[in-house]
C-alpha cells in the first residue's frame, strides 16, 4: 500500500514554492485594497484602501441654531478640531430650518427628495422622513456600529420607538427645550433627566466612544447637541421661529455668574451684540426691497439682542465644555487617529438683522454654517474658501466607508477636499436656496422661497412672486435689493433660469451643475 505521506521536498524547490505562495497573497491582498466595494452590495464591505478595523471611525457632533461669528465661543473646538485638521469658511446649509436641515444630514438629500421641507406636519417634521432609509442604516449594512445621541428630527416622541439604523440610539423625546428636565428614549426605555442637557449629551457622548471601541468594526457616532438654540417661546410669529427666549445656562455658568458678576464670554458677546446692531441690516428703515414677511416685522431692542447674544455665547461654552473630553476619550481607546471628528451646525440664525429674529430666510447669518473636520489624511491647521455644504457630509460618510445607499444622494463627497486632494468648485452654478412650505398648517405644498447663492450674488423669489436679488461683493449685509434694475436684468434671468433647474434637481450629477459664467452687470 502506497504511503500517503508526501515525500519531502528538497529545501531549494520549497523555497521557491513559498515564494511563490507569498507573491500570490500579495497580490491578492493588493486587488482586494483597490478594488472598490461593488454596487449595492451590502454587509461588512470594505472601502478602498481599507482592511477590516483600518476604516476609520467617523463622530459627527452638531450645535443647533449657530451662526458662523459666534464660533469664537468655542475655543477648544477650533483648538482640537479646526488646528488639527481643516476650517472651512464658505461652508452653507441650504434649507435653514431645523428639521429640513437634519433630514439632509441623515440622507444626503435635499428637501424636495427627501420630503421634509418644514418643520411640522404634514409638509415636514418626523412624521415626513423615512426612519427606513438613512446614514445609520447604510452604514451599520456595511459594516459600522452606529450610535445617535441627542436631537433628532422635530416631532420625534419616544412613541415612535427606536428608529432602524442605529445600535446605539438615545434621542430627547421632549423637554429639550428648556435645556432642564428633559426626556430620553435610552435604548428601549424612557429616561427622565433633572440635569443640564447638553452636560447629559456630553457626558453620554465620552461613554459610548469607550462602549463602540470594545468592538472589532469601525463605528459611526452623531452626537446632537441643542445648543445654543432658543429656549421657551415667549410669542408667536408666521413661521415659528421668532420671539424666543435665549438659552439657559448649565449649573456650572450660572456658579461662575453668581461669583464674577458675569456670563461666560460675556465681553465678546456684548461685541458681538455690537456688530450686529451696527450694521446697516439691523432694524432697516427702508424695508420696500424687502418680502413682506419681513416688512411686517416690527424693529427690535438692542438689549434683546444684547441679552440673546449672551445666553447663546454661555450655552455655546458649555458645548465647548465637551469636546475636550470626547477627544480625550478617543484618544485614550486607541482610536483618535484613525477617527474623522466634524463639527458643524444645522443653520445660522438672524439676531435682528433685516428685523427678523430667527432662521428660515435667505440671508448671510442663516445660511453661512461652521464647518471643521480633523481626521486621517487631513494637513493640520488648513483652511479653505471652496463652498461645501451639509448635503455633502453624507456622501462623505459613504465614500469613507465603502458603503451604498439605497437613495440616490444629491451631495457629493467631500473627502478628497479634506484631504486636500481636490481643487475644483464642487457647486461652479451655485447652491440652491429655499425654505417652506409658507404656512404649513394649512396644508398647501407651495415653499416660502426658492432661490440660488453663488460666491457674489444671492437670489430668492418667494411664494407671492416677489423676488430678492443681492449683488454681495457691493452689498455684503444685503441690504439693498437690485432685482428689478435694469443692470442686473441679464443676472437676474440667469439666476432665475438655474433655480428653476436645480429646484427639480435628483442627484449630484443634476445638483452640481455648472452653467458656465455669469453675465456681468450693465453699466
């Protein structure tokens, strides 16, 4: 009986067959790394360029309601994120407007895909957005643990259950508003919190970074703060976004108040306050140039926005409060190097410019947002000027993770910006604006404006017809309207023609047109 022992090998045919075997997994190992992932395919996919665990980690943490000037209330966010990775100061959101805007954090999209264009039944709130199809559920398919903690879309109740998408899931029911005695629905069950809420966000933010590092997957965390968000509404108005108190400090501001007389950042606040009441925007006389949402608008106090801007510039102080042990905690688990930490905001706010407390509107302090990322590949202390938006953070994410969507994704990533790989205008035709619907209790579908933004001119036509025009290399506190001067009539067709386009616009193709040059204004 033959043996079935192989004979041994002479040591030199051995060698040169393991040789072999070692060129083989290499190049195996090789085609795996360049190889993308391929369409719709799902699970624990691999991105490219990346093996297992190598995928880095991703935390999104957001404020609410921030203006882009009031980022030098956040030193420790400018420190460890902005000095460690990249600042951009074009960056926008193009539906300012709380819900609408998160709809597009979560999907990418724009607000006539998305569906969510206000803040309220039926034409927006939670009820409007498909829990179904979203980031968390993407990438927890390929591969991600994933966690929401904070703010989720306006309507959210703890009836509504915990959304697909996300292992971790702790998003605020109601009560957020007054920053104090606030609902969680923490896992499977409603919390009752007495504490301050963003010190809660904060502090639940460094535990699940120790509780999604355990694992072997890469993770996915949004950390949603409130700050510096009005609290109590004190009045009503058309679109529910004016005549609210300012927000309440944390137990540790209110201390220090008590102690030095003064708030947090309480010098740079009255500045601030300064600045805006200043400006020839604030309180405008003449308001005929002006959509008549606005005219109606009675002029303001400068102590109110004396007194707003410090309660904002406090709760900013707390959120800053957060960042520092985030990173920490990173750091500590092995993962900081290896994880993508943005900071941005949802939409700007008005403090009395145009005499409108509030967001919504077509304006410079709504739509210009912080946008600050650090992250693997990212040159430490950049800047750029190059116009991104929020739309494009999701297909960021996607792009980082190899994952796919089940929605075709308006934004376009912005990865090879941040690391600097990336010269090109991602919007050469603009950026689309728009907000509504008008009066969303009464069901009607119309929106309150649609309009575009391109680096010199910002260009709205409204629900009634009338149009906004600001030529802001002339005019950058948009005061004066020229829609309807006969110089700007070539703009103002031009602007109005690519609106019309891009308000039907599906997809990054459709949404990142270029339409070629401008025409110039006439003499």
């Amino acid at each position: 009986m033959p043996s079935l022992i192989p004979p041994r090998l002479p040591r030199p045919l051995l060698a040169a067959l393991t040789a072999f075997v070692v060129l083989l997994t290499v190049a195996a190992v090789a085609d795996i790394r360049t190889d993308p992932p391929p369409p719709g395919s799902t699970g624990a996919q691999q991105a490219p360029g990346f093996l297992g665990r190598e995928r880095p980690n991703i935390v999104l943490v957001s404020s609410d309601d921030q203006r882009l000037d009031e980022m030098q209330f956040l030193p420790e966010v400018e420190r460890l994120i902005g000095d460690e990775g990249v600042t951009f100061d074009n960056a926008l959101t193009p539906h300012p407007l709380c819900c609408p805007a998160r709809a597009e954090l979560m999907t990418g999209q724009l607000a006539q895909n998305n569906g969510v264009r206000g803040n309220f039944p039926p034409q927006g709130g939670y009820d409007a957005f498909d829990e179904s199809q979203h980031v968390g559920v993407w990438l927890q398919e390929a591969g991600y643990r994933t966690a929401f903690l904070g703010k989720m879309l306006n309507g959210y109740s703890h009836q509504d259950g915990r959304d697909p998408g996300w292992d971790i899931f702790n998003a605020t029911s109601h009560g957020y508003a007054d920053y104090y005695d606030f609902k969680q629905f923490d896992g499977d069950e409603v919390v009752g919190v007495e504490g301050y809420y963003t010190d809660y966000v904060g502090d639940k933010a460094v535990e699940y970074v120790d509780e999604l590092s355990q694992g072997d997957e890469p993770f996915f965390m949004w950390v949603s703060h409130f700050a510096p968000h009005p609290s109590r509404r004190r009045s009503t108005c058309e679109q529910d976004t004016c005549g609210l108190e300012p927000p309440r400090s944390s137990p540790t501001y209110l201390a220090e108040q008590e102690r030095t007389g003064k708030t947090p950042h309480q010098d740079a606040a009255d500045e601030l306050a300064r600045s805006v009441t200043r400006s020839p925007a604030f309180n405008e006389d003449d308001l005929s140039d002006k959509q008549a949402l606005v005219r109606r608008q009675p002029k303001m106090s400068e102590q109110t926005v004396v007194r707003s801007a410090r309660g904002r510039a406090s709760a900013l102080a707390s959120l800053d409060d957060t960042i520092g042990p985030l990173v920490e905690e990173l750091r500590a688990q092995g993962e900081l190097d290896n994880t993508y930490l943005v900071f941005i905001t949802d939409n700007g706010f008005q403090l009395g410019e145009h005499r409108w407390f509030g967001k919504i509107l077509p304006y410079e302090e709504s739509v210009r947002t912080p946008m600050l990322v650090r992250g693997p590949g990212i040159e430490p202390g950049t800047r750029t000027d190059a116009t991104a938006t929020i739309v494009d953070l999701v297909p960021t994410f996607l792009d980082i993770a190899g994952a796919t969507p089940s929605l075709l994704t308006d934004g376009t990533s912005l990865l090879d910006l941040w690391q600097g790989l990336q010269s090109e205008e991602l919007y050469p035709g603009g950026v689309l604006l728009q907000g509504g619907p008008y009066k969303p209790e009464t069901g009607k579908t119309g929106w309150l404006y649609r309009g575009l933004r391109t680096d010199r001119y910002t260009y709205a036509r409204f629900h009634d017809g009338f149009v906004e025009l600001y030529d802001r290399d002339r005019d950058p506190g948009q005061v004066q309207s020229v829609a309807g001067r006969e110089r700007y009539a070539a703009v103002e067709a031009e602007l109005a023609r690519r609106t019309e386009i891009l308000s039907g616009c599906r997809g990054a193709e459709e949404c990142h047109q270029d339409f070629g040059p401008l025409p110039e204004p006439g003499r």
